[in-house]
C-alpha cells in the first residue's frame, strides 16, 4: 500500500512547482510514517516492558522499533503495533542471543533483504497478521536455526523459489490464509525439501491446481503435516483418491479438517462439496479402500513401514504373532525398517505388524500379504505360448493362402509365356509375403509388452496401515509428558496448525 504513495509524490515536484511541493509536504507524514519518524530509544518504563532477557511492547503504539535494544535480549515482542517496514538498520546492534521474534499485527509490506542478518540465532519468527505480498528470494537465507515460521494471514501471492532456501533447521512453516495460487512443491519433495520440514500449511490459499502424484508418493510422516483444506481445487476423482486415502490412514492434514477440505463441482455455478463426499453423489469415483499386498509363490516382497512420525525404532512381528529372528532367513528388517519377505510360500499370508517406537508416540502398522498359489511367470509363460501359437497358426493359414493363389509356379506350366510375366508376378508375390511378416513382428512385440507390464506391476503403495494413534506435531516440550497409546485426543490434534 505504501509503494505507490511515494512515487506519485516524488514524480509530482518536478512538473509542477512550489505548489506541487507544497502538497509533497503534507503528504509526507502520511507517506512514510516509520521513515520519517525520529526513532526512540526503548522505553521499558511506559510502553514496554523489560525483564531480565525478555522486552515486551505489544500493542504500544509503535511505528518503528525502539533503539537501543539491550544485546542480551532473547526474545523481543513488538506485535499489535503498527511497524510498516523491517529495514537492514532496524537494530542498531546484533541480538546474537534473540531467540523468538514476535511482529505480528502488524502493517509489515516490507522486509530487507538485510533485516535477519543482526539475528542470525533466531528459532521463531513471527510474522503472521501483516501485510506482505511476497516473499523474495534468499529473505531469510541467515537464519539457519530457525524452527518455526509464521507468515499466515498476509497478502503473499507470490512465493519466490528460493524464498525458503537456508533455513535447514525449519520444522513447521503457516502460509494460510494468503493468496498463494502455486503448491510449493519444492518445499517438501523429495531431494529439494527442507530438511527438517514436518508442517507445511497452505491451507485457505488460491491454490487451484495440486501435485497430487507428487504428494501421494510423500512418506506418511510429512503427509500427515501436509495442511491443503479449504483451497479452490476443482472437483474429481483424482483429488478423492488422495483425500480418502489419507483420511483412511487416520493422517491429521486430512482428519482434522474432515468438512474443510472441499471441492469446486464443475459447472458455472461451481458448488462447493466436501471432497469426502464425492463418491456418494456427483462424481462415481470408486471407493478407496486399503488394499493388501498381494504376490506370487517365489516371489519376494518388502513391507514398507510408513509411519506417521520420523525418526522412529521399527520392528516386525509376522503372522501368528512370531518375532523376526536371524534364523528365518525368509524374514529379513532391512535398513529402512522395511521388511523383506520371500521366497513366498501360500502360507506366508497372513498380517505383518510393525511396530514403531519413538519419543512421543508408539505406532502400530498392519499389513496384509496374501500370496496366490501359483507362479507369476508360469500363469504369464502358459498365456504367451497360446498366444505365440495363435499367431503363428493364423500365419501358416495366410501363407497358405498365398502359396495357393499368388505363387508365380503356375505360369511355370504355361510354357508360352516368357521370363517378363514371371517378373511381373513376381513384385505382388513379394510385397504381399512382407505384409504379414510385419505384422507379424509389430504384433508380437504389441502383444508382448503389455505381459512384461503385468508381470513388474508391483502394489507398492497398497499398504494398510491402521495406525491406532494421535500423531503429534513436533510439540516435543509439551507432549514430553504423554504416553499410552490413545491419551491424546482429536481436538488436541486438531488445534496444531495455530497453536505453538
Ligand atoms: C477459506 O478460504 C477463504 C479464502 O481463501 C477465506 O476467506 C475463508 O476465511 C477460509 N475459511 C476458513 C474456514 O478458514
Ligand atoms: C453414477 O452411478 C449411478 C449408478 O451406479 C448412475 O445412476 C449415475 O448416473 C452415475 N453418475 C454419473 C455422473 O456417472
Ligand atoms: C509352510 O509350508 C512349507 C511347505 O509348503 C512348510 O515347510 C513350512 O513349515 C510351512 N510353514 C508354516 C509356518 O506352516
Ligand atoms: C519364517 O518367516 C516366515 C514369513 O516369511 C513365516 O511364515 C515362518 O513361520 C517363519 N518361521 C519361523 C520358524 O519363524
Ligand atoms: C496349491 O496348488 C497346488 C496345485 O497347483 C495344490 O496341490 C496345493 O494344494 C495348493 N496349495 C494350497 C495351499 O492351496
Ligand atoms: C512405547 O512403547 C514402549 C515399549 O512398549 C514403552 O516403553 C513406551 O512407554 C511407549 N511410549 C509411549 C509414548 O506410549
């Protein structure tokens, strides 16, 4: 808002005269109001207050930040005031020991490229309830500790690539309530994403198009951080496949916000529906349902244990209960805390069960492998010979036919005639053979392919996972205490977005 305002007044001196500047001082108080204010020093008497390492100034009024800010400070709260700018020289010295930073509520349009320099230790940033519009690159590149960012309900519509790069330790970034209309996929895909990342919200934005194959091939422990309700998405079964799906494995981004997450039905009058409801009525997508792992005899699998948390112990206990021992060498934990079964037999189907431990929660995963009783190759080699034998019968008949008709031998009984017809008959004859010979080869390599296809489908994501637990969200201080499986509620969970 501020940005237009002082070039009309810079441009206008220069036509017009003394009247002209006239104007330009009167309208430079409401032009520039932080730039133009002489800066106070802190005033811990009447509008902050100070103690020990904490200064306190919400709502006091202030339209640029005091000076002379104590160096030892660690936490600096100068929300409900009315700063419009965060410039490189906003302290005058470096809060090396600054920990938390609260500016909310502020009329914040602008941040330095420069302003995080002096606080390089910051762990909090709060910048939620402002006025900015988009995020540059770089902006809080120094801020390499930070853990928690708050940037919800501002105007941000465009969000620069590199906007987040740096900030290696950030575990939970609020973008909703923006105007963001791009997913910043880069933040959580796999290689680019933020290392540390567990919550992203961009909830209530103008996103109008999701990666959704991307965020399906998300490990469940970010999916379940992965905040998208309340988005202007267009209906369809695609986007229902993923929302149920999440729903079923009991994931928070979508469990918690159950009648948020809807949908733009098509048409001019674009109905919003709850895209949990899309099966029964509008759209006939096919119902989500957790289905199991299924192999052939010989084959081996890999049992993912996708859990909703990171960094957890996992172990296995197969079917009938029985613990994964070295002696079962058809048992295998591999690095990852999946579990490598194989070769399979009929009666190795059966519930694998992985539990995962870890600080905060256990987690209980169930899979269910079901193991035909028969051999992938052998179905797939029976089928192939038939369809090898097929073709080569129906070429047999086609080469018959041609030897019948279209063999130059008959004018061989014809003593009359010349070497010239004998040529002449001979171009039909072979251009006709080479017809069926290509189709020949194009058939059977059409018709083999789709037999390869089948045969390395692999049901890598059918995973039924029936996770008994609340998922936490880094709320590691305040949940030190929990333990038992079932203690924490939904709504507790559900209050996690806003609450930190
Ligand atoms: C949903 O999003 C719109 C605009 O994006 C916003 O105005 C509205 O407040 C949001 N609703 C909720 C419940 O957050
Ligand atoms: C959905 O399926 C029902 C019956 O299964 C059918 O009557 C209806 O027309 C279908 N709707 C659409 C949009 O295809
Ligand atoms: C499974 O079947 C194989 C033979 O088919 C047998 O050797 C093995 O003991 C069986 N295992 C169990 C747990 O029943
Ligand atoms: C070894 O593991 C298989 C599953 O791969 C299981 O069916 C079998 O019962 C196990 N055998 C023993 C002796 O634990
Ligand atoms: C598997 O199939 C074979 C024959 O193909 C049969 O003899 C055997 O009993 C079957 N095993 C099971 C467990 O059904
Ligand atoms: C998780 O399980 C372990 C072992 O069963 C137990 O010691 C621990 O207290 C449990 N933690 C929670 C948070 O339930």
């Amino acid at each position: 808002m501020a940005g237009p305002r002082p070039h009309a007044a810079a441009a206008s001196p220069r036509g017009r005269g003394p009247a002209a500047v006239l104007t330009l001082a009167l309208l430079l108080p409401a032009v520039g109001v932080s730039a133009q204010l002489p800066r106070t020093p802190l005033d811990c008497r009447r509008a902050c207050v100070c103690a020990s390492n904490i200064v306190s100034c919400p709502g006091a009024n202030l339209a640029s930040v005091p000076l002379a800010l104590p160096p030892q400070t660690a936490v600096l709260d100068l929300s409900f005031n009315s700063l419009g700018r965060l410039r490189d020289d906003w302290t005058t010295v470096d809060l090396g020991r600054l920990h938390t930073l609260l500016l909310s509520h502020n009329e914040l349009v602008f941040l330095s490229y420069e302003a995080f320099g002096h606080v390089t230790e910051l762990r909090y940033l709060d910048l939620s309830s402002n006025g900015l519009r988009q995020l540059d690159e770089f902006i809080f590149e120094p801020l390499e500790h930070l853990e928690v960012l708050l940037l919800y309900n501002n105007r941000i519509a465009q969000i620069d690539h590199s906007a987040f790069s740096g900030l290696g330790s950030l575990r939970r970034l609020y973008l909703s309530h923006n105007q963001v209309a791009r997913f910043p996929l880069e933040l959580v895909k796999e290689r680019s994403r933020l290392e540390a990342l567990q919550l992203l919200d961009v909830s209530s934005n103008r996103i109008k198009v999701l990666p959704l194959h991307e965020l399906q091939a998300l490990p469940a422990w970010l999916k379940n951080g992965v905040y998208f309700h309340n988005l202007s998405l267009p209906c369809s079964c695609e986007l229902y496949d993923v929302v149920a799906g999440w729903n079923l494995k009991e994931l928070s981004s979508v469990t918690d916000f159950k009648s948020s997450h809807t949908c733009l039905l098509p048409g001019p009058q674009k109905e919003r529906m709850p895209i949990l409801d899309l099966d029964k009525a509008h759209l006939n997508c096919t119902e989500v349902t957790m289905t199991n792992e299924v192999a052939y005899l010989q084959q081996y699998l890999v049992l993912d244990c996708d859990t909703r948390q990171k960094d957890v112990t996992k172990s296995w206990v197969l079917p009938g209960n029985i613990p994964v021992s070295q002696a079962n060498k058809s048992a295998e934990i591999r690095s990852d805390g999946g579990l490598q079964i194989g070769p399979l037999m009929v009666n190795d189907s059966g519930v694998y069960t992985c539990y995962a431990t870890g600080d905060n929660m256990n987690e209980t995963l169930h899979v269910t492998v079901v193991v035909f009783n028969s051999t992938v190759s052998g179905g797939l080699e029976n089928l192939k010979t038939a369809y090898t034998t097929l073709v080569a019968c129906i070429i047999s008949v086609v080469m018959v036919f041609i030897y019948l008709f279209l063999t130059p031998c008959r004018c061989a009984f014809c003593p009359g005639q010349g070497l010239e017809k004998d040529k002449a008959s001979d171009t039909p004859h072979s251009s006709t053979v080479s017809i069926p010979q290509a189709h020949r080869e194009s058939r059977a390599e059409g018709g083999g392919f789709p037999y390869r296809q089948v045969a390395f489908l692999d049901p890598k994501d059918q995973l039924e996972q029936n996770g008994r637990l609340n998922p936490i969200h880094e709320e590691d201080e305040e949940c030190k205490g929990f333990s038992g499986e079932r203690k924490r509620s939904e709504a507790e969970a559900g209050g996690a977005p806003m609450v930190v």
